[in-house]
C-alpha cells in the first residue's frame, strides 16, 4: 500500500530521533512545563489516533466507502486544549478537531476505540453513527459535552458566545442548565474563517458583552495553518486582527508542552474571572484541506516540506524520546500497529448500515407531537403569578390591538416560564420601536428582558446558545429586512441542530420579527420589506403569520409550546401595519380589536401549527390570504358579497408548513380561488398556494394579485408596488366572470 509524504516524513523523522537519559513519567516531559510524561503519552496516544483517521479516510474514499475527507492532520495540537478543559465544559468544534474530540472521548473513561469508531462511522455516513446518524460528519456527542457544527465557516462563534451567556444567565436565574455553574465554553475555529462576518460577530459580542460588565466564559481557539484552502493568510493576521479587548494567549500548536501551558492559562483566566479570552495556535496543515487537494498546484514545495518539517506528532515523539520515555522503534511499531488496527476498524464501519429512504433522513428534522404541543401550549402561570405580572389581567382589559396581544402573550409566557427570555434591539427600556414589549423589564427584570448591541447575527447567536443551553430564547429582529443580515444563523445553525444531532441536542427558538410593509408615511425598503421566500425554503422552521389580536396571542403559545415540546425553531412574523389597528371595515369600528383570551379558555382557542382560519360562508369565491392581506380581502369580500358576488376568506395564519387541508377544504367549498399575497410575484407565498393546490388534486379555477418584483419606494410611491384591496376585488370580479 503506497504511503504519502506525510506518513513516509514521520517514519524518517522519528526513526532520527536521538534517546534522552530516562525521566520520571510523573515528572514534566521538559524543564518549565505542566505537562508531565505521562500525560504526555497519553495525548500522543490521542494524536496518533486522529492522525490514522486521516489516513483511513482518504483510503475510505480511494475504495468509495468513505465520504469526508477534511483531517485534522497538523491540528493534533488540540487535544491539549482538551485536556485542560473538563468533561463537562460545552465544546462546539471546528472539522479539524480530531484530537480534541479523541481526548475528550478518554477523558469520559471510553477506550480509545470508541472515540475512533464514532469518527469512522461518520467518514463512513453511517447510520449507527452516534451523533448525526450518517447524515454528514460532525464532531459531536451528547455524553462529551460536545456540540455539533456544520461546515457553515465560524457560524458556530456566535452560538458559542450564547452558550457562554447561557451558562452565567441560568446560574444567576437559578435554573437547571445542562452545564455547570462554572462551566467553560469553548469553540474553535480556523484563521480563515476569522475574516467571516459571523466570526466578528462572536469576538466582537463577547467583547462587548465583557466591556458592558457582563460574565461571559467563552475560549475562542483559533487553530491557524495559514491557509484558507488555497489563500494564504497573511503572517501575523491573526494576532494582529483578534479582538484587542480579548485576553490574548499564544502558543506554537505544534508543540504539544507549549500549547498545553497556554490552554491551562486560557482555560483558567475564563473559568476564574468568567470572562473570555482567546487562544491562538500556530499549527501547520498536512495532507491538503481535503483527499481531493492538491497542494502543488498552489504551494511551493519548499512551503509544503517546511510544513512537514513542524509535523506536531514527530514533534511529540520527540518530546517522549528526548525525555526517555520512548525509543523511536517503539514509537514506529506502535505507529504500524495502531495504522492497522484503525484501518480494520474503518473496514468494520464501511460494512454498517447507511440511511437508505427519506424517511429515515428526515426523521431527526423536526419532530411534530401536536398533542404535546397542545397540551404545552394550555400551560399558564397560578393565579397569584399572573397577578403579580399584569396591573390588570389581560382578560380583563377589553379588546386588544395585535401589539397588545403579543405583549400579554409574552407577559404569560415569562410568568409560567422563568427561563423565558426577551431580547432584541430596543427591547428592554423602549419597549420596542412598536411598543409591543413595553412593560416588560419593569415586570421581568434585566435578567430576562434586555437590550442587544445593534448586530441580527448576535442576537440569534445568543438565542441559539441559550437554546441548547436549556432555556428558550425570544429574541426579536426590528425588521424582516435585517433578518437577512444573519439568516444562516437560522439555515445553517437553528434548522441543523436537532438534524444533525438527531435530536440530542435541541435549539428551541421564537424569533420574533416586525414585519411586512403598508407604514403608511415611513420606511422605504427596509422598513417595509415583503420578502419571506428565504425562510421558507429552511426545512423544518415554523413560519408563524397572525394577523388578528386574538390570533397573535394563541399563534404565539403554540409557538412557544412547539419550542418547548419539539425543539421547534419558529420564526413569528408580526405585521407591523396592523400592531395598533382598531378598525376594520369603517373609522371606529372597533373591528380589528379582540378580547384576551383568559387560560381557562385556551384549550378551545388553540391554533394547532398549521390550521388556517375561515371567515364567511360564501359559494361563489374563496380568498385566500394571511397577514395584512386579510384585512384588505375582508372588506373587499364584503363589497362583492353586496354586489351578490359570495366570498369567504381564508386566513392561511401559518406559512410553513402551509395548512394544505383547510386549504383543499376552503377551495372545494366554492370551486374558486383568488391568492391575494403581499409578498412578491416571484418566490412569493402564492406560487407555493397554487402548488399546493396543483398537488392536491383541485382542478377549478386559480388566479393570484400580489405584489410587484421590486423593492418599497419611499413614500406614496409604496402603493404602487403593493398589493392593494383595489386590486383584489379587481381580481374577484374578473376570476368570477371566468
């Protein structure tokens, strides 16, 4: 079996090696270290192992039974890291952290065969792989503390900046946390991925969260090989560009006394003054980024041999052999025999099984219990709690505005809930730009109510890592246009995690959102945005649009009982146009107001994710619409209803998964559907109505009026651009002629 320059290196290298006078294992492996020999042995042990796993990938993938070949090969460095850390201290790994997971795995008391089948069964995508099941490789495990990540490059940083949040919050709340009270958390990452807004986002919420006196332990490691694939990064990057507000440690990662010095500081500056800090490792990368790299076609190779010449496992070997704790013949044939037992148990993993139907891929995605959900959902606080929160209980209010509504939903929910959070920009002190939060900090304290710095991937980050953590995050985003400054943190981190966890770990999630357009004297397009296509193409979320007041507060409870019982990741979306409205059809009317409903009739006011609602009982038309559509096709429905023209409105209330049977129902009842949809013509909410509706098997007549492919003008331009009632009762008469 022919061999690559980096296992031909080791065996030249160490086969050099000149023997030191024996030392005492219980001793420092060299003057002026904390690691002893014996320690040493045992991360060499670990590094060897991750270094095999390489190996055996890319022979995985020469026979076609391996799928993933990023190594870690160069990055060994990281199991010190690991062993300055406990057990019990949440790790979110980077794809180059074979050694730290290796360490950790020991450190739980597994053998070391445990740590090395999980890997191989994930190069395998195998479905007995521990954490994700085959459904992509990842560094993970429920029982090590570990919490899976994505490829997505440092999408994790700000997640881990949450977790470290988390960690302090619960403590401080006195609520039961999956880690402890004087837990670490630590993420790793590579010197590419520190240039990605997502990585800035981390260091740069820590930071401020530390500046505004905030405890926050989180260990930011950033492992850098100097390269980001092909692109070098320019020396001395990193040191220079990491947060100066960051305790700064540094190590040389190839040497594992060094690094491991350097990660007990770290680890010990954070757990002590619960502040972060951040490590930086000067490794070195082997073997390409990938099996599928070639490296001469952008190295020289004098750089791809000074690489090899700081190899961290020849450099360990000769920590061991210098102190006389190993000759290099021992070391060799421990090598040659650990390579054969690692590529036997690869061959035993590519023969297990693998996922073989969509059923069996989608089932960790979002797990549905709508009975769990309804009963979560009928959960309220004992009357003296609720009493204490509200100066007046809502119920007792009268009729309620959607922003109203949504408060008392959350007021609820925070009374129940101690682990309930509230926070956005401008939530806390302002009550929102809207309104919708006021009172709430007077009622729930700074612990729970608070404002964000001004950054949508920090706000998400920090609700994803005090999900995971055990509480349940409600953070706000000020305007559908800036979600999309941080939507992966929905797509590549909130949707992923029960996925590739299966269901181990859960980031249970409402984000709520203002949203949609008609401010009628404000905005332009970010304030007034109508583009909802790219949440729904995430698998899983729950994309939640009330438009009415009583359905802004039972939408609200289901949503936070789908978080709670499912770990569903929900995306609420608050018209804001409709946050204060009163009327509906004539001025004072008082139409668009609704009475809160009290506990003791929730359970027959529960919305179940995913039933629409109707209004009317005509036979000629239905309408079918959702946020400040319905209040336009409600009036239009009655001016056509005058004009002996019977329509019945349809309020779709939930975008994802759309209600398809009330949908078939409403549509079969009149032989007619008009879509009248906000959002735009193109990857707008109707083209997935009509394919529902195609799917299902309804053969009447279909027509669609929505708004038009372009962005919101400032001003009385707006209505040119937006769906209109005009338009709509246009719609129905022409559909209606047909």
């Amino acid at each position: 079996m022919v061999r690559d320059a980096v296992e031909t290196h080791f065996a030249d290298a160490v086969g050099a090696l000149t023997p030191g006078p024996p030392r005492d294992p219980g001793l420092p492996v060299r003057p002026g270290t904390g690691l002893t020999g014996a320690r040493c042995r045992e991360l060499f042990a670990v590094q060897l192992g991750s270094r095999l796993l390489d190996v055996a990938a890319r022979l995985m993938r020469e026979r076609d039974e391996g799928f993933y070949t990023i190594g870690s090969s160069g990055h060994e460095g990281n199991a010190a890291v690991a062993a300055a850390l406990r057990v019990d201290d949440p790790a979110l790994l980077h794809y180059r952290s074979g050694a730290f997971y290796l360490t950790r795995s020991a450190q739980a008391g597994r053998l070391a065969e445990e740590g090395l089948r999980d890997v191989l069964l994930g190069i395998a995508a195998s479905a007995e792989e521990p954490i994700a099941g085959g459904r992509h490789k990842v560094f993970g495990h429920p029982g090590l503390a570990v919490v899976p990540q994505t490829s997505t490059i440092a999408s994790h940083l700000p997640r881990a900046v949450g977790v470290g949040f988390a960690i302090e919050r619960a403590r401080m709340l006195g609520l039961p946390s999956p880690w402890p009270g004087d837990a670490v958390a630590v993420c790793s990452f590579g010197d590419a991925s520190m240039n990605h807004a997502s990585a800035l986002t981390g260091l740069n919420t820590a930071a401020y969260g530390r500046f505004r006196g905030l405890q926050i332990p989180v260990l930011f490691v950033c492992e850098d090989n100097g390269l980001g694939i092909s692109v070098k990064t320019p020396p001395e990057w990193v040191a220079q560009a990491r947060h100066p507000l960051l305790e700064y440690f540094q190590a040389d990662g190839c040497d594992l006394a060094e690094t491991y010095d350097a990660a007990l500081r770290a680890v010990e500056h954070v757990r002590v003054n619960r502040a972060p800090a951040f490590l930086h490792l000067r490794t070195v990368r082997l073997m390409g980024h990938a099996g599928s790299d070639v490296e001469i076609g952008y190295r020289t190779r004098r750089e791809i041999a000074a690489d090899l010449d700081r190899d961290p496992l020849v450099r360990t070997a000769r920590l061991l052999v210098e102190a006389g704790l190993a000759a290099p013949d021992e070391l060799l044939a421990r090598y040659e025999a650990e390579r054969d037992h690692v590529l036997k148990l690869a061959s035993e993993c590519e023969r297990r099984p693998r996922l073989t139907t969509a059923a069996e891929v989608m089932a960790p995605l979002a797990p549905r219990r709508p009975e769990a959900v309804a009963a979560e959902a009928l959960r309220s606080a004992p009357v003296e709690a609720r009493e204490r929160a509200f100066a007046t209980l809502p119920e007792q209010e009268g009729r309620l505005t959607v922003a109203q509504a949504v408060n008392r939903a959350l007021a609820d929910a925070m009374a129940l809930d101690p682990g309930v959070l509230v926070f956005g920009e401008d939530v806390a002190r302002k009550g929102g730009v809207y309104g919708v939060t006021r009172g709430l900090l007077r009622r729930f304290g700074a612990e729970r109510v608070f404002d964000m710095l001004l950054d949508e991937q920090a706000i998400l980050g920090l609700a994803l890592g005090a999900g995971v953590s055990g509480l349940l995050p409600v953070p706000e985003i000020q305007y559908l246009a800036y979600l999309h400054n941080a939507l992966d943190q929905i797509r590549g981190e909130a949707s992923t995690m029960q996925f590739f966890s299966q269901g181990a770990y859960r980031n249970p999630l409402v984000v709520r959102v203002a949203s949609y357009a008609y401010q009628k004297g404000f905005g332009g397009h970010f304030h007034n945005d109508n583009s909802i296509a790219a949440l729904r193409d995430i698998p899983g979320v729950i994309v939640a649009s009330p438009a009415r007041p009583d359905d802004a507060a039972a939408m609200l409870r289901t949503c936070l009982a789908a978080a709670r019982a499912d770990g569903s990741v929900c995306v609420f979306l608050e018209p804001i146009a409709l946050y204060h409205t009163r009327d509906l059809y004539e001025e004072d009317d008082g139409g668009w107001l609704a009475p809160y409903v009290p506990p003791a009739r929730w359970a027959e006011t529960h919305v179940p994710v995913g039933r629409a609602r109707a209004y009317g009982d005509g036979r000629d038309l239905t309408i079918v619409t959702y946020g400040n559509g319905l209040r336009m096709s409600l009036r239009a429905a009655v001016k056509l209803t005058a004009e002996d023209m019977g329509c019945r409105v349809l309020d779709l209330r939930w975008l994802s998964p759309l209600p398809v049977d009330d949908l078939m129902r409403a549509a079969e009842l009149t032989g007619r559907v008009l879509i009248a949809d906000e959002t735009r013509h193109s990857g707008g909410v109707s083209e997935s109505v009509i394919a529902a509706l195609v799917d299902n098997g309804f053969r009447g007549p279909i027509a669609r009026v929505t708004s038009q492919d372009s962005f919101v003008p400032l001003g009385p331009a707006a209505d040119t651009v937006l769906l209109s009632e005009s338009d709509i009762e246009r719609a129905a008469r022409k559909l209606l002629r047909a």
